[in-house]
C-alpha cells in the first residue's frame, strides 16, 4: 500500500480529534467548577467518568500503534477505573430488604437449654420443639408434592404408590 493513499483519512482523523478537544475542552478545563457545584455521589460519577474516558482513549491509541495492551500499565488502570463504577453503582441501588424471620426452633433449645431446671418450662419447650419440626416436615412435603403430581399426570408413578425394589446384582463389584 502506498503512503500517499492513506493521506486523506489521516487528515480526517486529525480533523476529528481537534473537533474532539473543542468539545471537551469545556468539561476538562473547567471541571473543578463543575463539580462543586454537584452532589458528592454526582462528583464521584464525574470523576470516573472523566478518568474512564481518558483512559479509554489512551487505551484506544496504543491498540492503534500495535502495542501488547493486556500487559500494559493502561489495562491495570482502567480495571481500577471500572471497579469505582462498580463501587458507585452499589451505592446507587439500595440493599435488598432482608427477610425477617426468627429460627423458633433454634430460640426454643436455646431457651431450654438455659432453663431446663424448670420440669414445666422444659415440657412446654419440648412440645414447641416438636411442633416446629412437624411444620417443617409439613412444609418441606408441600414442596415436594407439586413434582409427585405432575409425575402423576405425566404417567408416572401415583403419589401413593410405591417404586418397586431393584433386584439386587450379583459380582457387581470388581474382584482384585
């Protein structure tokens, strides 16, 4: 390819790139006035951003001349430069609202474990134990019910029927 081919999109580019530092010759000349005008979370957003963009570019320019860009300085910085976004964007979405239950078992064992020298106290503590243990058995059967119907409807076993045994094998384990 000769060099005089490329002559035009060499004077185009350079025609972008001062249009480029027109364009953002305001927000860097001026950015410290910028941001003190804004929220903190927005001047943190502005800050990375700049930085990410400048980053990016330089990113772009030595990708452009042919140079080793993942053991370049440049990828350890713009991966710092992405983890504050992330950090940012955490602090933009609240945190999921928690769900609030208390373990009655767990409160219950506990509680006769520490009063246990009182018979009636470590009766009534028993009997709560193995209420809540058959409310789990309960709900842990619900769960699984919705699979043993739709089993049921799709051929499969009834869910009051039983799997018949497997016949036991002879020399299924290797001799040495």
């Amino acid at each position: 390819m000769d060099v005089t081919d490329i002559t035009p999109q060499l004077d185009r580019l350079e025609e972008d790139l001062k249009e480029a530092e027109k364009s953002l010759e305001p927000l860097l000349g001026d950015i410290a006035d910028i941001s003190s005008k804004l929220p903190l979370l927005d001047k943190a957003k502005l800050y990375v951003l700049v930085a990410y963009a400048i980053e990016a570019l330089l990113f772009s320019s030595l990708r452009l001349n042919g140079v080793d860009t993942k053991n370049h300085a440049i990828f350890a910085e713009l991966t710092r430069v992405r983890q504050y976004t992330e950090k940012i964007q955490k602090l933009e979405t609240p945190p999921e609202e928690r769900e609030k239950t208390v373990n009655t078992e767990a409160a219950a064992r506990f509680l006769r474990s520490d009063l246990g020298d009182n018979k009636d106290i470590k009766a009534k503590l028993t009997e709560l134990i193995a209420s809540e243990r058959a409310k789990a058995a309960l709900l842990a059967a619900e769960k699984k019910r919705p699979a043993e119907e739709s089993a049921a409807e799709t051929g499969g076993v009834d869910a009051g029927e039983k799997l018949p045994k497997r016949p036991k094998r002879n020399g299924s384990k290797k001799k040495k």
